[in-house]
C-alpha cells in the first residue's frame, strides 16, 4: 500500500499577497517499527506535516519591472540561441553562418537595450512611487540638516525678540 503525500499547507495571519515559500521540516518523527503496510506504520495521525509555508524572503517586483525582465530574459535567451546557431553554421560552412553572426551582433545590441531597460523602468517605478528609506539614506540626512538648520533660525530669532521686548532699546548689549 503506497503511502500518499499530505498536500494541506497553512497560511500565516496577514499574509496577504500569496508569495510563500516551502521548506521541509527538519527532525520529523522517525517511523515506529512495525511490520510493512500495517495501519501503525501508515497513520499519520500526531506527525507533523512535511511541508511548512514560509512568507517570502524578498517583496514581489512591481508589474512594469517584472515585465521588463521578462522581456530583457526572453531576449537574452533568443540572442544565446542565434549566438549558438551561428556558430554551428560557422563549424558546418553553411551559406547562413554570415548572415547568422550579423543578426546575432544586432540581437545583442537589443538584448543590452532589454536589460538597460529594466534598469531604468526600475529607477522611474522607485521615483514615482517612492524609495524606502534606510537610517544611512543620503536623503534623511539632509533633510535633517534642514530641520536643525530651521530650529536654530527659529530659537536665534526668539533670543533676539525677547531682548528687544525686555526694553533694550535695540542694544544686544549693556555698555
């Protein structure tokens, strides 16, 4: 009697988007001795389960990028698979290897294009929609420069108005 995989997965609390990943479990219980297809040796009850979904590890690509990568690979493969029939035909002295390398030289300038394409739907996906930010960002510490910088105009200000307004007659100080 053939024993069937148990196929039943849990889902996290929260996880929303679907991604998981699977990993088998380690120190699962060792079968009791028994003698084979007898039911103890075939119950699966109190044994855990072999599989575990996990939550990704990575977030999912935006849609435009994803489909810019798709597009930069399939193009990729396409130029590989030209690059390989070119060279047989060189081997083979066949009429179609010329033709073959110059369409391969002009499907690598395309390919480079697919993945420079990437590159840049990437950084315009990251412009548009915001970057996340990390304590050593570049940004954040401007911006916290400004602040400070705001502060100690605001506080400079006040020390000279509260001189003014005591009756100082304009004078920082008393000679």
């Amino acid at each position: 009697m053939r024993r069937e995989p148990d196929t039943r997965h849990r889902r996290r609390k929260g996880d929303q988007t679907g991604q998981s990943m699977c990993r088998p479990m380690r120190g699962h219980r060792a079968r009791s001795p028994g003698a084979a297809g007898s039911d103890a040796v075939m119950s699966t009850a109190g044994q855990r389960e072999l599989w575990v979904e996990e939550p990704a590890k990575r977030r999912r690509m935006p849609d435009p990028v994803r489909t810019a990568a798709v597009r930069a690979v399939l193009i990729a493969s396409l130029t590989l698979i030209q690059a390989m029939v070119a060279t047989l035909c060189t081997l083979a002295d066949s009429w179609l290897a010329f033709p073959m390398v110059l369409s391969s030289v002009a499907s690598t300038v395309v390919a480079t294009w697919g993945v420079l394409d990437v590159w840049v739907t990437r950084q315009v996906w990251n412009q548009r929609h915001g970057v996340i930010s990390v304590p050593a960002s570049t940004a954040r510490r401007l911006r916290r420069e400004r602040r400070h910088a705001r502060r100690a105009a605001r506080t400079g200000g006040r020390g000279a108005e509260n001189i003014r307004a005591r009756g100082g007659a304009g004078q920082l100080t008393h000679t």
